[in-house]
C-alpha cells in the first residue's frame, strides 16, 4: 500500500512539473527532441565514481542543466563505494534543495557517502543485488577515524532522513505518524552501537540490500534499469536524457591528461631555455608562452588551479631572469626562482580542497607526490632535451641550424675588419707587429693597420709581408719572398 501510494504521488508530481506543459526545442536549450503536452523529460545524473570535489563540479553543472531543460525528474544513477565527506554534503544539499523531483537508481553499489547522497532524494530504487549503508567514516587505510568525525556524520544522516517528514497510518482505528525513512536506522548506518531490532545487533553497521531496503521504507522498490524505474512510477510517455561529456568536456579532459601536462612542462622549460639562449624576443618565447597557457588554462577551467599558483610560477620566472641578467654568479634569486616554478606547476595540478584532508589520514600524501614527481621528471627532461637539442642545431653543422640560426662568419679576408684600413696601400710593404694567425695588425710606414694574413701560412710577428689587396678597406697581406 504504501509503494503503490508512493508511486501515485511521484507520477502526480512528475506529470505537475513545469516540463509536462506545452513546450518547443528553443524553450528548452540542448532538448534532444521537442516534446508535447504528454511527454516529461528524465533527466539521468551519472554518479559511477569515487566522491571528490570533481564529482560536486559534475552535480552542480549536471542540476543546473537540468533546471534549463525544466527536467520533470532527475535521475541520479549510482554506484559509487564512497568517497570525502565534505564533497558528499555538498551533493547532499544540491539535492535537497532541487525544486524538482530527484530519485536515486543505486546501480549496484551506494556505500558510505554514495548512502548519504542517496538518502538526500526524494526516492530511492535499487537495482536486486544491490547494497546501501557502510557510512563509517574511515581514513584511506579503512581504519576508523576519530568520533568527532562519527559524529558530524551521524547526525548528517538523521538530518537527512528527517527532511523527508513523516507519513500517516491508521493503526486501530488511531491516526499514527511515522518517519518516511527512518532516522534511526540511517544514524546506524555510521554507528555500530545503535541497535535496530530486526535489522542488526548492535556490533555492526547496517548495511541493507535491495530487500531489506524496501521492507525497511529505505527503498521504494527494485528495478533493473532507469526505464524499469519509470515503469515502477507510472510514467509512461517521457523524453529519457542522459548527461554525457560534451566534445568541450572530452576536449578539457585530453588537455588535462597528466601525459600533456608533461609535455606542456616540457613545452614551457624548452621556450625558456632557448629564449635564454638566442638574442631578442621570437619563437621559442611562444612556445613557452603556449604551453603555458595550455597548461594551466584548463585546470583553471575545472576548478583545480588557482590564482595564487599561476603568480608563484610567474613569479620564480622573474627571480630567475633577474639571476641570469641582473646578479653576478648564481644564487639566492636562482634557487628561489626555480623552488617557485616547481612549487606554482606542482600546485596547479593538485586541487587544494584535498590537502586538508592529508593530515587527519583520510587521503594520502601521494596526492601531493604524484604531481610534484610529474613536474620534476617532465622538468627535469624538458632541460635535457633542450641541452641537447641546443648543442645538436644552435652549435652543430646540421642543415636546419643553418635556417633558424645565423652562421656567417664574418672574415677579414670578406672585408670584416674592426677599423677600416686606409686605401691605396696595395703593394707596400709592412711588419706584422703581431701575429697575423688569420688578423692581427702591421706596422706601414710607422702606422698601425689591422690586417688579416695568409691563409696559405701563418705569419708570426716581425715578419716581413706585402700588402696585397685593400678592398673595402681590407688589409690583406703576404709574406715577402726573397
């Protein structure tokens, strides 16, 4: 009686919603179909992961776009086995506070947080087989964590199962109200010492499968798939939309995979180090400037990085020019400037929500690790990289050096000499006052002159030699033959 009253007063809310009205595709952005007066669109929530920060981000954009399409129901289709509770409250409370209908399809598994999230909509279907409850909150070791944590969850549970209110039954003719769900039994989900007579002795946790769910009003019945469920509540004509990753999403998830983000690291330490290396301001700059816009462009777009990182990176940029250009040697600027580039790349990759979690034990340090290994090996190999591909073009005798970098030599026997030489000097005769080994300078008529000697033989000082040639102001000389 009370799952066929039930059902009755989900198919009334779900055909009340704003969506059942009269509606075309341009009212309803993103609508797969346009709908009619009869039909009402369900919307599917995917909740198939561990619960982290990234899965509020998910809720929150998947809610929001179900509020545009004016969804008659939200789905939300889980089989998670837990995750952080903070991340798992804020669900809970997006939900409770979800004007439309919100149903839970436990796909398998709604353990410890996947319970709490569960608990907070309007309903609840389970898959046969299917399990709900294992709430305690433990660290990532699986031991239990300390009571203040027992409690705050505890009393999350009863908060949650007590918003559902309380139904009327008439018992002997008395009017008896009882808790939709009961608190009690959702507070023993956490707590091992609260006894549920029937259910569990008071040195275990409950944790109820499909069954035990609906003969305890936790569950409002078992069904195989989402369109079952639907079958279950009476609805009949519905538009069934189920959020999947857009070709943006797909896009910002290729950029945030952790193999480009070691190349963009790579990207961004090769630029500099060539930019480093070559006069002015051109294309290695560019490189360094496009990874790192590609690097942390789309952690700022997910949520991960934050302002503070992007100005830590740009700042030990500056420290290190500043120790290059400015300071003689190498060092305070330097170290800090590199400890600051490493510190601003590790952080954006680490979503700092996290890290409060890492001293109670609840996440481990590996978190942190992780990405800072990331960044220095990619680093680390960028440098290398750059190191050799410097010594392999920008010193080699390869023909793509000869296209990216300036080769000429400038010979004084070209007419490359550091004072022009004065004309009309060709035939006389002159005394190298240094070594022409290929310039120097020559002694004529007790003046100076630069000039390049033979190529044919070197010419030592004091030599004897005879101006050959002066082109373009070149002294080029020969020594004197007997």
């Amino acid at each position: 009686m009370h799952n066929a009253l039930h059902s009755l007063l989900l198919s009334l809310l779900l055909l009340a919603a704003p969506a059942a009205g009269h509606c075309t595709e341009s009212e309803r952005p993103h609508a797969p179909t346009t709908c009619t007066h009869d039909d009402a669109l369900i919307y599917v929530l995917p909740i198939r992961e561990e619960i982290m920060p990234a899965t509020t981000r998910l809720v929150s954009r998947c809610l929001a776009e179900a509020a545009a399409l004016e969804a008659a129901c939200v789905v939300v289709d889980m089989n998670t086995y837990g995750g952080l509770l903070d991340a798992a409250d804020s669900i809970r409370t997006m939900l409770l506070n979800y004007p439309a209908p919100t149903v839970t399809f436990v796909n398998n598994q709604a353990a410890s947080a996947g319970a709490l999230i569960a608990l907070a909509t309007d309903s609840i279907y389970m898959r046969p087989g299917a399990s709900i409850g294992a709430a305690t909150v433990v660290d990532q070791r699986g031991e239990v964590m300390p009571d203040k944590y027992q409690s705050f969850m505890r009393s999350m549970m009863r908060a949650t199962a007590e918003a559902h209110g309380k139904t009327a039954s008439v018992e002997r003719g008395d009017t008896v109200w009882r808790w939709r769900r009961d608190p009690q039994i959702a507070e023993a989900m956490v707590d091992p010492s609260v006894e549920i007579p029937g259910l569990v002795d008071d040195t275990k946790v409950v944790t109820m499968t499909a069954d035990e769910a609906v003969a305890w009003g936790f569950c409002e019945g078992k069904a195989s798939s989402v369109e079952e469920l639907l079958a279950l509540t009476g609805i009949r004509n519905y538009e069934l939309y189920e959020y999947k990753p857009t070709r943006l999403d797909r896009f910002m998830g290729f950029l945030t995979h952790p193999t480009l983000q070691a190349i963009c690291i790579m990207l961004i330490i090769g630029g500099i180090y060539f930019e480093l290396q070559t006069p002015g301001i051109g294309f290695p700059l560019a490189v360094a400037v496009l990874g790192a816009v590609l690097y942390f462009a789309p952690l700022y777009a997910e949520g991960v990085a934050a302002h503070w990182e992007l100005l830590l990176f740009l700042a030990g940029i500056v420290l290190i020019v500043l120790e290059l250009f400015v300071t003689p040697g190498f060092g305070v600027l330097g170290i800090l400037g590199i400890v600051a580039v490493v510190t601003g790349l590790t952080f954006a990759l680490i979503d700092t929500s996290l890290l409060h979690y890492i001293p109670t034990g609840e996440l481990p340090a590996s978190i942190v690790l992780g990405p800072f290994l990331t960044v220095i090996i990619a680093t680390g190999a960028g440098l290398l990289l750059s190191i050799w591909l410097g010594n392999r073009f920008l010193r080699g005798k390869s023909a793509l050096r000869r296209r990216i970098v300036l080769v000429s030599d400038m010979k004084p026997t070209d007419g490359y000499v550091s004072v022009a030489a004065e004309r009309g000097l060709v035939g006389m005769e002159a005394i190298a006052s240094t070594p022409l080994r290929p310039a120097g300078k020559v002694v004529i008529a007790g003046r100076h002159y630069e000039a390049a000697g033979d190529n044919a033989a070197f010419i030592d000082k004091g030599t004897r030699v005879v101006v050959v040639r002066d082109e373009n102001g070149v002294l080029y000389c020969r020594e004197q033959t007997e």
